[in-house]
C-alpha cells in the first residue's frame, strides 16, 4: 500500500475533544504528526468540516480540518 502522507505519524493513544459550534465529542487521538492527526470516535455524523481538537493530557488546543471519513475514524489537518 501507497503512504500518501506527506510526513509519518507517531502512534499514540491520548484522548481529547472535538469542539465546533458550541458541542463538543470525546474522542482518541490514535496518530499524530507535524500536520495532522488520526482520531477516532464514537460517531463521526454531525462533526463537520472545520473543528478544535483539544488534547487533555496537553493542554493543547488546535484548529484543524477534516480531510478524510472511515468509520469510526477521522483524518485532521492541522491548520
């Protein structure tokens, strides 16, 4: 299989938060990278285009895009 990431990510397994439009979902970041992040959740209808992933264990806030669909998964962009 082709990698079409433009750089490789870390496995990790944190949890975080997705926040848009005054919601928020749990969610656990299971790969991230310089530019982006692999997140999963318990049901991605409703999340849209344009997010904030918050990782809890950081402090870390980040506004990101969501670039791909799978499931119960998620492809952030950081922007």
């Amino acid at each position: 299989m082709n990698e079409r990431r433009e750089t490789r990510r870390q496995r990790v397994f944190k949890a975080g938060t997705i926040e848009f439009e005054g919601a928020g979902v749990d969610c656990t970041i299971r790969n991230v990278s310089p530019i982006g992040a692999g997140l999963e959740v318990a049901n991605p209808v409703g999340i849209p285009h344009e997010i904030t992933l918050n990782v809890l264990t950081q402090h870390l806030s980040r506004h990101c895009y969501v670039v791909w669909r799978k499931e119960n998964r998620l492809g952030v962009m950081f922007s």
